[in-house]
C-alpha cells in the first residue's frame, strides 16, 4: 500500500516513547510532519532528528506538529530522545502497520545484500487530514528546511 497527496492520511494508534500513545487523527485541525526514519541513533536518523528539534520553533509558529516513526522499540526510542533532547513523539511501530499504510516498508539494497527496511520518508498532513506533502527516498541534507518551507506555504 502506499499514499499520495491529496490521499486521506491512514490513521493509526501506536505506542510512543514515555509509555503513551498517539492516535494520528487526534492532531486533526493541526498540519502534522510524519517523518518515517530507519533506526534510532544512526547517523542519518540523529541528524535527521536534531534538524527537526532545532526548528521547532519554526514549525510551531506555522501550526505544525512533529512526529517521527520507525520500528525501534518504545525504550529505544527513550533513550534517542533523551541522548538528543528531542521534544517531539517517536511512534515505536514494531509490527509495520504505519511503515506499511504509508508504502515505506521497501526491499532495499546494501553492498549487493537485499533487505526489507524503512526507505526514509516525510508526509506533511494538512489540517484536514490530507496528505498535503510527499518526500520520499529522503536524503538528509537540506530535508527539513524543505520541509519547513512547504509548512509554511
């Protein structure tokens, strides 16, 4: 399965870090950044995640919640966000049902070896629930200010 713009945002209520839960449709009336990242504290997902963190700020002042999602467990996900001091949920999805509704579960390729992971992915979901934006096969770099220029627009 996978989304497009202008596609209905799946729902979904997955377990975040701190012991919570986040069901997506309870930030309707808000934009949302759902980024989908491969693995906690890798290179790549720590940048990633401090660029988010350091324009929250910018975000909030466009409306815009944060919100990232991988397979790593809930206690992974507590000790990325307090190595990091990220202040924004991790959704541990352990059994795929986001990775799956939004089509980011994807046979990959390293040094020949296939293998089925996270392809890094961002959706920005408008107030209404629509898929407003979508980033797929991310590369770091340069990512959210992108991100934060399509929240604002």
């Amino acid at each position: 399965m996978s989304v497009d713009v202008g596609d209905t945002a799946p729902d979904f209520d997955l377990p975040t870090d701190g012991g919570g839960s986040l069901k997506l449709s309870s930030l309707r009336g808000k934009k949302v950044v759902l980024y989908f990242y491969p693995k906690d504290s890798t290179p790549g997902c720590t940048t990633e995640a401090e660029g988010f963190r350091d324009t929250l700020g910018e975000f909030a002042k466009t409306g815009t919640e944060i919100v990232g999602v991988s397979k790593d467990s809930v206690k992974r996900h507590d000790n990325f966000k307090a190595k990091y001091d990220l202040l924004f949920p991790l959704i541990s999805d352990t059994d795929g049902t986001a990775c799956e509704a939004y089509g980011v579960w994807v046979e990959k390729m390293n040094y020949g070896r296939k293998y089925m992971g996270i392809e890094r992915s961002t959706f920005l979901i408008d107030e209404k629930g629509k898929i407003a934006h979508a980033w797929r096969k991310v590369r770091v770099k340069g990512h959210v200010d992108a991100v934060l220029e399509a929240a604002r627009g």
